[in-house]
C-alpha cells in the first residue's frame, strides 16, 4: 500500500480551486436544466446545450404571445441573471486557475505535453505533487486508474494494454 504524502500549502489552494469550480459547474448545470424544464412546463421547448438556452431566453422574454405569465416571466428573468452571475463566477475561477497555472515551474513543464492544458495541469499538480513519489511511470498509471484489460482465466493472467 502506497502511503499518502502530505500536500503542500499551494497543493491544497490548487485543489480547492478546483473543487469550487466543479461545485460550479454543476449548479450552473442544474440551473439550465431548471430553466429547461419550467419552461417546458408552458410548453417552450430549449435544446439541452447551455448556449441553446443563453441564446433562447432572452427571445422568450420579448415574446409577448408564447403563454408565459407576468410571474412566469419575473422569475424567468431572475433565473436569467443567476445564470449571467454563475458565469462570471466560473470565469473568475478560471482565470484564477489560469493564473496558478503560469505561476507554477510543474505546470510549465507539464503544459508542454501535447493536449494538456491548464486545468489539467494544476489538477494534477494538485493531485499528485512530486512525481517522485511514484517509483515509475507503471505506479503512476496504476495510481490515475490507467490500467491495462485483463482477460485472466484459471491461474493464467493475459493483460493488453
């Protein structure tokens, strides 16, 4: 059993931000299916995309002869600033991110990895901290849940990989 090194002060900012911004996202995601699906109650039906809905509700609004109430549309009004608000938020916090990201030397050099970006990086980072806890490349794979198909049958072990 692998023992779990303690995290570093800027470890542990790094992995909250994140947390914050996954705490984020998914209230932003239950917000637009909640939009989504009141409205869908009067019969106004909004495609699932979060652009679908930013682009849509502003025209629903205007529309005075598609059957929503005065109440209807005061709290789909509000619905509609919460969700400007939530945005900003979740810009905020990557541009925090952003920021840890470009301030970090592991990050850097991590960022130079084809198809790594900042929020991984600093996940990662977070996550892990020193590589040099790992004995090799295989733990480190085994560690992030990258492992290889077994097909074992009997005694006989066959993994590919």
């Amino acid at each position: 059993m692998r023992s779990v090194p303690i995290k570093s002060v800027p470890q542990q900012d790094m992995q909250a931000l994140h947390r914050i911004r996954e705490r984020q996202i998914k209230a932003r995601t239950a917000l637009l299916n909640q939009i989504r699906g009141l409205l869908a109650e009067y019969g106004i039906v909004i495609p699932q995309r979060a652009s679908q809905v930013r682009h849509k509700v502003p025209y629903i609004l205007e529309d005075a002869e598609n059957g929503l109430t005065a109440t209807a549309r005061e709290w789909l009004q509000a619905l509609a600033e919460e969700l400007r608000a939530l945005d900003q938020r979740i810009g905020a916090t990557d541009q925090h991110i952003e920021r840890l990201f470009a301030a970090d030397e592991a990050c850097q050099r991590l960022a130079q990895l084809a198809g790594i970006g900042p929020l991984t990086t600093t996940a990662l980072v977070a996550a892990v901290g020193e590589a040099t806890d790992f004995k090799n490349g295989r733990q480190f794979a085994a560690w992030l849940g990258l492992v290889p198909r077994q097909h074992s049958t009997g005694g006989r072990r066959r993994c590919w990989g």
